[in-house]
C-alpha cells in the first residue's frame, strides 16, 4: 500500500520480507538508544544482532505472526507486527491478536504510525486487538486511545529493565478491530493522509 504524507512524502507500507533485515536492524538498533522508545531492546542489555533477526524472521507473515514495514525507498521507517493468540495461543484465542509498533524518529509526528497499524489489522480477522503500554510512553498511550482502545488497567511491574535493574508498570490496552478500524480511516483522513488500497 502506498501512501502520500504531508509535504510530498510517500511511503510503502508492505509485508516485511528478509530483503529488509539489515535496514530492520538499523532501526532497531536507533532505537535502542532513543530515550523517547519502550520497545523491546529498550529494556534489554544485550543488541540483537543480524544471525537473530534472521532467524526470528522466518516467523514473520507465516502462521500466527505478521510483520508490516514502513518503507521509504529501501529503508525501513517503521514497523508494525501482529501475534493472534498472544497468551494462550492461536487455537485458544483466535479472536484476539496484540500489537507492536514503532516510526524511525524523524517520522513522529507525521500520522504515519495510523496507516501502519491501519494495514496491519486490515490483514487480520480478530474480534480484539490488544496492545501493552509502559506508563511512561505517553505517545503510544496516546495513538491507542485516538483510535479507539481502551486503558483497561494498569499492570505493576510487568517488564524487568535489564540495564538499569528495575521493573516498570504497563498499561493493558484492548480495542476492537473493526471498530478501531473505522476511527483510524477517520483519523487518517483528518490527517489529509492520502492511502492507496
Ligand atoms: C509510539 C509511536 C509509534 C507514536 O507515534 P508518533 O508519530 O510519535 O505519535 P504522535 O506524534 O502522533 O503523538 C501521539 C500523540 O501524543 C501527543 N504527545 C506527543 N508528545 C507528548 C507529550 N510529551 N505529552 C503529551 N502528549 C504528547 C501528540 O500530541 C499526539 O496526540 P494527538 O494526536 O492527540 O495530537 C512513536 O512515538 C514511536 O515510535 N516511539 C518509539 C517506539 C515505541 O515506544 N513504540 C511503542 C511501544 S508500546
């Protein structure tokens, strides 16, 4: 799907493939060091590196897991990624998937995290999509209840910070797909961000 930000931008969101793992890694490894960024690596103290990214690769858009990149030209500007079954597995929650997501830094800001998550769950038939917040990432917390999520508690310690030894709250986030489908097609045209489907 392309799609036409402001100021002439155009990105290609698409299904991740191996041709991208190197550019993956770059933006994975930016973010590790981005004080603003609660992924993964954020709290971890070891840097993937490309043998596991390969490998972990090869569950992307096969099975339970789809992964959607964010493209400007050959480099990857964000990501979105999909598990159906996130806690007790595809065969007993086939009606629930969760999300992860992150924009390249100098992509914050220009809307393009909507219409990446927009074609995530576009490609997905799950009655609830479910998302895990750091309480202190007031953006995402922010994007999820733009589109129709709901703040359904808040989770003490439920992710160890291995770099700094200390656990942090997490907000549990759950919408429903269709319904978060349709305020993100609103929000996205609020935008004047142009998606060609
Ligand atoms: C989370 C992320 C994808 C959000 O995308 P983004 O492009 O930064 O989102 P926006 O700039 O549209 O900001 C979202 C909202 O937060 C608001 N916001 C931004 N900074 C803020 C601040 N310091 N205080 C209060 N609100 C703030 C914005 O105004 C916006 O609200 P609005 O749409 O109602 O105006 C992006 O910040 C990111 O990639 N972060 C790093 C990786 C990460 O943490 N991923 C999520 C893990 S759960």
């Amino acid at each position: 799907m392309r799609v036409f930000l402001k100021e002439g931008i155009v990105v290609d969101i698409e299904l991740a493939n191996e041709n991208y793992i190197e550019s993956y890694l770059e933006l994975i490894r930016g973010l590790a060091s981005d004080k603003d960024s609660y992924v993964i690596v954020n709290y971890s103290d070891i840097l993937p590196d490309l043998a596991g990214v390969k490998e972990r690769s090869k569950l992307w858009n096969r099975g339970n897991i789809s992964m959607h990149f964010a493209l400007q030209k050959d480099r990857v500007i964000g990501y979105c990624g999909q598990k159906i079954g996130p806690t007790y597995g595809d065969q007993l929650q086939p009606h629930i998937s969760e999300i992860w997501y992150a924009v390249a830094r100098e992509f914050r800001g220009s809307g393009l995290i909507y219409p990446l998550i927009f074609q995530s769950l576009r490609n997905t038939d799950v009655k609830f999509v479910q998302a895990y917040v750091d309480t202190r990432n007031i953006r995402s917390a922010k994007v999820l209840e733009n589109i129709g999520f709901q703040k359904m508690c808040k989770i003490s310690e439920n992710i160890l910070d291995k770099r700094n030894n200390v656990f942090w709250d997490e907000y549990y986030f759950r919408g429903e797909r269709e319904e978060v489908l349709k305020i993100l097609k609103e929000k996205i045209d609020k935008l004047s961000i142009i998606m060609d489907v």
